[in-house]
C-alpha cells in the first residue's frame, strides 16, 4: 500500500474535490470521524466546514494546516468497505490523528479502488499536530497495515538504484558539448515524451533547448535538430550544436521515432489516470499558482507554464518523475488545459517569474559530478517530502515559466534575410 500526504490551505477545495466524485458516483463516503455524518443535503460540506472550523480559529501560524490523504493498496487486493474502514483507522491512529476530525471516501473512478482522507493537522487548542517525521511514520504503518491485513507489498527488493551521468547545465564552463551530451544521450532510454514541446519541457529542466531546423539538400527539404544551453532566464547562451554531434541516436529522425513510440505509451498508461488524479487534487486543495507547484513537486512532479510577455499562461507541461513520463497538460483532460489553469489564477493574482539564481547552482561546480537526483527517482519507494530531494529539484530549475514565444526565432527568414545582403 502506499500512501501519500498532500499538505494544503484550502479545506472547502479538498471537500468539494471529494463529494464531485461522489456526486458523479465515482465515490462514496465511508465514514466520518469526530463529523457529521453522511446526509442528503444541500449544504453538506458548510455543516463539514462549521465542525471543521473551532479547530482552524485558535492556529494563525501553520500556513498549510489541510491534510488530504490517499491510501492505495495494490489492484490485486480486493478489499471490502468493511475492511477499508479498518485499514483508515488503523492508519490515522499511527500518524497520530486518533482524534481529529476527518472523513474518508472511497473513490472508484479509476481501475483501482483506493482510499481519500480529508482532515486537518491542529488541534482544539490550536496546537500543530508534529508533521516532522510524518513521512517515516507513513511508511511504517503502510508496512505495518501491509503484515496485518496481508497486503501486497509496495517494497520492490530487487529493483536496484542507478547512478546516470546528468548534469545540469553550467553554460559559464567550456564543455558544453560533452554536458549537453550527458543528458540527451540518456532522457530517451528513461523518459516518455511525445512532442518537441513536451521534450524541451524536460530539456529545460536541465538548461538545454532544442530547435528544429530545415535545410534543402540536392533539391529535397531535409530537417534536423540543434540545441543550445539557455540562461537562468530561459535565453539562448550558446552557439547551436547539431545533434549528428552527439550520434546518430540523437538526431531529429530518431527523435520522431521516439515520439512516436512514446504517444502509444502515455496514452494507454495505466499511471496516466493516477497522475491526472494527483494533479487535480493538488489544483483544488491550493490557493495559488505557487502553491500548486510545491504541492505537485512534493510528489516528484514538474510543471512547466508556458506564459507570453503579458503572463498569461498559454500553455502547461507536467513531468511525472514518479512514471518517467511528460504530457501536456490538455493531454491530461481539458480540465487541467492551460485555459482553465489561466483562468484560475490571472484574474486572482499577478505572478513574478521564477527564474533560478546562478548561486543557486553551487553543487554543479565539477563537470563531470554525478547529479545524484535520479537516485531518488529510480525507487518506487521515494521519498519525495525529504528536503534533499526538494533542493535537488531547486537546484535544477524546475518551477520556472518560459516564454518561448517570445524566445523563439523564424530560422528560415533569418536565412533569408542573410542571402539578401550578400
């Protein structure tokens, strides 16, 4: 079974969230605790809410005071509600939540049943329920629930961890190439993307861009690709590589193999439902653009926004780091398109560009060190609240808008324009 803890702000977004799946009959309540129980009414959630509330009004200091909880045995466990009752309860007595409000639904609306709790981290005095070690304490009542319920393991003992020589990009260094090389020589071998949008998503992550090109060749158009590093700003530092430099596996025509292959995979990827799942519950239980990113980063996904000079978002990307895979937001469903997250949040609130800080790069100092983050990315049992994994992903950039529109050049009517002059 595995377990993840979302940590948010926003309670009425998580109820709401919930009883939609319930009202669409993709769920159900299974019980409540220290709460109303389940009626027909029209104002279920505010009477949740006015239980809910004596235990928010004493705490002005914890920010992220909602905890919306998911709890998912293995497919091959076919459990009763009775049983599923049991497991919830056996799980909030570990982490401490023995008597704190919370209502807990089963949602049905993918291939495996599993498990959502909703619930707050204060108590009636309005001290903060200790979240230090919440992590480590999750996991061993997942095991623990595992052994007493004769669960399926999530523990993989055999998967080994690997080591892959990616660096991000230190465009002040002169062996651009061989560091550019060190990434793209390996995304395609562990990484699902099916687009030049959704692999210069992932590319920028590592302070790379790719461009198509074409040029005519004894009367036929023939394209290719070059690539560049890109400044903490997303700008272009460096003279284009042709990507016959790194091999023949790196060029556009293997490229669009790899596109191919990969659209067949995401599409009927048994993960994609699970993270759409993720990603809505993270867009309805915060308040901010910002805080939808840390919340999605807590479960080792990127998000990528596509913005233009006005900021308003034109396009979203999201990289599951959990199932290696990119997708394009409306990929995704037409209710996590850039439209609808554009809408959520211009008319809210006026956004700053994150961009990274070079001293922010102070562990890429030796080109040829082991990025150590894919470490954590190869365990299916990872560990995506530990602080060193969230400083990996600062390190590399990973919560930055871009504006390639305003990035991007017409190649063809620069050439153009050169012959024009000579």
């Amino acid at each position: 079974m595995i377990a993840k803890i979302g940590k948010g702000s926003n309670l009425i977004g998580a109820l709401s969230y919930n009883q939609l799946k319930v009202d669409k009959g993709q769920g159900s309540i299974l019980f409540t605790n220290n709460l109303p129980e389940q009626n027909k009414s029209s104002n279920y959630i505010s009477q949740l809410y006015k239980h809910f509330e004596p235990y928010l009004l004493l705490n002005n200091k914890t920010e992220k005071v909602v905890r919306h909880i998911s709890l998912n045995p293995n497919p091959n466990d076919k459990l009763t509600e009775e049983t599923l009752n049991e497991i919830a309860q056996q799980y909030m007595k570990a982490m401490g939540f023995t008597d704190q409000p919370y209502i807990v639904y089963k949602h049905s609306d993918i291939e495996r049943e599993h498990i959502h709790i909703v619930t707050v981290c204060t108590d009636l005095e309005g001290k903060k329920i200790d979240d230090k070690y919440d992590h480590l304490k999750s996991m061993k009542a997942c095991r623990e629930i595992e052994k007493q319920f004769n669960l399926t393991s999530s523990i993989n003992q055999t998967k080994e961890f690997k080591q892959i020589q990616f660096t991000p990009i230190d465009y002040t260094k002169h062996n651009l190439k061989a560091q550019i090389a060190s990434v793209i020589r390996y995304l395609p071998k562990y990484y699902k993307y099916d687009s030049l949008t959704s692999y210069n998503a992932l590319l920028f992550l590592f302070n790379i861009r790719a461009e198509r090109v074409e040029a005519s060749y004894n009367g036929q158009t023939k394209q290719g690709l070059v690539y560049f590093a890109i400044n903490e700003k997303g700008e272009k530092v460096s003279n284009p590589f042709k990507a016959s430099f790194f091999g023949k596996n790196a060029s556009y025509q293997e490229l669009e193999k790899h596109f191919k292959s990969s659209k067949e995979k995401l599409k009927n990827s048994p993960n994609k439902e699970n993270l759409k799942h993720t990603i809505e519950i993270a867009l309805n239980t915060t308040n901010s653009q910002q805080g939808f990113k840390d919340e999605l980063l807590d479960h080792g996904i990127n998000v990528v926004l596509f913005q233009n000079k006005d900021n308003r978002i034109y396009g979203v990307t999201f990289i599951d780091h959990n199932s290696k895979s990119v997708y394009k937001g409306s990929d995704l469903g037409k209710e996590l398109s850039a439209n609808i997250l554009n809408q959520k949040w211009s008319s809210t609130e006026d956004y700053p560009r994150s961009i990274l800080i070079p001293s922010q790069q102070a562990n890429t100092n030796e080109a040829d060190e082991l990025h150590p983050m894919f470490e954590y990315l190869y365990s299916e049992t990872t560990d995506f609240n530990n602080n060193e994994f969230l400083s990996l992903f600062n390190l590399l950039n990973n919560n930055q808008e871009i504006d390639y529109e305003e990035l991007s050049f017409d190649k063809s009517i620069k050439r153009k324009k050169k012959r024009k002059r000579l």
